[in-house]
C-alpha cells in the first residue's frame, strides 16, 4: 500500500502549490491513499469550510489538523460535516469533529487514522498516550492499518555545541 501524506499546508499559497503539484505526485507515485494536514491552510491558522471543500476537490482523501484546529472559530459549526476529516483525539470529551477517522484507500484497504497533539510548548491537553490507546482497540476493529499523526513540538538548547535542535 502506498500512502502520501503531505505536512502542513500553509495559507493560499500552500493550497496553490498543492493543487498544482498533486496531480503530477499521483500519477508518478499512485498513492492508494493521500491524506493532508491542514490546520494551517486558512492563512496559517486553521481551516475552513471552504478551504476543506478545496482540498477534497483537490483529491486529498483525508484531512487531519493540530493545535490551531480552533482558530477559524466560524468553523466550527461544520466539524460534523466534515466526513474525512480528524481533529487531534486527545482534546477533551464533547468537542466537536472526530476522534479518528476511517476511510478506504483505492486498492480497497479500510485505514484508520487517528491524529494527536503534543503538549511541549502547546496548550495543556489530555495525554496523546492515553488517548491514543484508548482509541487503539476501536480503529483496530475497523481497520487493518492504521496512521497516527502526531502533531507536536519540542526544542531545547544543545549546550556541548552551542546550537538549538527543534524536532517537530
């Protein structure tokens, strides 16, 4: 099974530079799956209705966000609408859209996939951990493959070289 899956979309001119290169990346590649990040796709903060209709147009199968899947505020009416799209699972109990998604690829396949937030340097949230094995025996059930995409941050100062390192 082949899967693309393309980081962070940034604002208009990361949603131009997708609809442009993604045909030409699956007919090279024919991705069974291609699933995106968009949480920065309204001018880097966020997502909306619109923008999420542009993306499915574009050919991305599934849409996953992070810590700024809030910023659009007017948004957020529409999260359950939003079939192929996942919110980070490890945001408290009630909020709305989906804790995990399971779509099926091209070739057939279901695929689960479960998007989490990091909490260095991010706001406080339950334990991705956690989160993530509670939903693991569920996505299990539903599908034999399953992608988590874990959207974090974390630096600190090297102090033996002098440089900073960030792994995101």
């Amino acid at each position: 099974m082949k899967i693309l899956f393309i980081g962070d979309v940034i604002g208009a001119l990361g949603r131009a530079a997708l609809k442009e290169l993604l045909p030409q990346v699956k007919e090279e590649f024919c991705p069974d799956l291609t699933v995106v990040n968009g949480e920065n796709s309204a001018h880097g903060y966020g997502i909306t209705s619109k923008i999420y209709d542009e993306l499915i147009l574009a050919g991305i199968d599934a849409v996953t966000m992070g810590n700024h899947v809030w910023d659009k505020k007017e948004v957020i009416p529409d999260f359950d609408r939003f079939r192929r799209l996942t919110r980070p699972a490890n945001y408290p109990k009630g909020v709305p859209g989906r804790e995990y998604l399971v779509v099926e690829a091209k070739n057939g396949v279901r695929v689960g996939i479960i998007n989490l937030v990091g909490r260095t340097f991010m706001p406080p949230l339950d334990c991705p951990f956690q989160a993530v094995d509670r939903l693991l025996p569920q996505v299990k059930s539903e599908a034999p493959v399953i992608i988590v995409d874990m959207h974090a941050e974390a630096s600190r100062k090297n102090r033996r070289w002098g440089g900073t390192w960030t792994a995101a």
